[in-house]
C-alpha cells in the first residue's frame, strides 16, 4: 500500500479536488483505493467524490476523528473499520474501487468536541507515542483489512500537529501543491526539503525524512 499526501500552505489551490480526480484514475486502472479525509478542521472530501451522505445525521457516527479518538484513549476493543467509511459508488469506466473515511460526523456539536480532544492527544511533542500509535494502527488496519493499493489523504492546510503527523509518519510520499506566486510558494520554501529555490511549477513530490 503505498500512502500519498496532499500538502499545500496555502488553501484554494485544489488539493481536495486533485486527490479526488487522482483516486477516480486510480479506479480506471483497476487499483483499489481509500481515501481518508485528514483535513479535520475544514472536512469536505465526501463532496468531491458525490457522496450525499448526511455526514451530521444520527444514522452516521463514525468516521477518523470518532475512530482515533477511540484508539488514542486507549480503547480495549478498536471500533470495526468498514462501519467508518463509505463505499463510493464507481463510474462506468472504474475497475477498481474507493472507500471514503470522512472526518467524523461535521458538522455536528459532538464532532468538534471530539475534535478538540483529540488535537490534545495526537501532538508532535507527544512524549507517550500513544496518539502517534493510534495512526500507525489505522494506517495498519488500513492494509491489512481494506487491502488498498493506495492510501490517498488530504493532510491540513499550514504547519499544524495533525498535519505534520500526516505529512511524516503516515505519508511514503508528499504531494506539495502551490500555485505560482510569491506568497503561495514563499510560504513554504523552507518547509521542503532540498534543492531550492522551488521550481516554476504546480506540484512537487518528495519522500518523507526517517528521521522525522
């Protein structure tokens, strides 16, 4: 399973509809993929994939906040998996499939509260590791129970905990989206690794250090 994330700075430059567009192509080749909507504070992937789900409804509690919130508190039974996530529907042309794991149930009362703890259990400066653990184990369970050929996530706008969580110890690789101004590639220049300065043009990749 190789995991790819979507990185920008700045917001607005398309990365949600990118990984949407990336996972459908995927599909037309034949290869499984999950998409995990990791962009917690603005959740919307489920819109770009046409999914019509009432996500706030009672008939839907699940999702990746509700999922690692459980397992970073140290649950003894980890929620199931599949009752988390949506099966998007395919297109005529789709060999292979999608399954969606949206934020959690946004916007609804309960989904920012949740919200909020979690961003107080899963930290970069986490000495414990049991917030870093509950990521390893979705990403885990993710190969072993979905079996995707790609893991594709849309990892937070700036530099936050979550996001960087994303970007390091869950991505193999970094999908870096700008668009060509000062203010959207200046922003981030010292975020990447080298060469610099960055090139003119939209997307760069790169591979996560291991010692991040």
């Amino acid at each position: 399973m190789e995991t790819v994330a979507f990185y920008s700075y700045k917001g607005g430059v398309g990365r949600s509809l990118l990984l949407a567009h990336a996972a459908r192509f995927l599909a037309t080749l034949g290869k499984g993929v999950v998409a995990l909507d990791f962009d917690f504070e603005a959740p919307g992937l489920h819109y770009k994939f046409g999914v019509d789900q009432d996500l706030d409804s009672p008939n839907f509690l699940g999702g990746a906040v509700p999922y690692l919130m459980a397992t970073a508190e140290g649950a003894a039974s980890p929620p199931q998996l599949l009752p988390q996530m949506i099966n998007v529907n395919p297109l005529p042309n789709e060999r292979g499939w999608i399954w969606l794991m949206p934020a959690g149930p946004a916007p609804h009362r309960s989904y920012w509260e949740a919200l909020k703890k979690l961003g107080d259990q899963v930290r970069l400066d986490d000495s414990s590791g049991q917030g870093f653990m509950s990521l390893l184990d979705l990403r885990a369970r993710f190969a072993d129970e979905v079996r995707p050929d790609y893991l594709l996530i849309p990892a937070r706008t700036g530099v936050t905990d979550l996001g960087g969580l994303a970007t390091t110890i869950l991505a193999d690789t970094v999908l870096c989206m700008f668009v060509p101004k000062s203010y959207s590639k200046g922003s981030f220049s010292q975020l990447l690794p080298p060469p610099s300065p960055l090139p003119e043009k939209i997307f760069r990749t790169f591979r996560p250090s291991p010692a991040l």
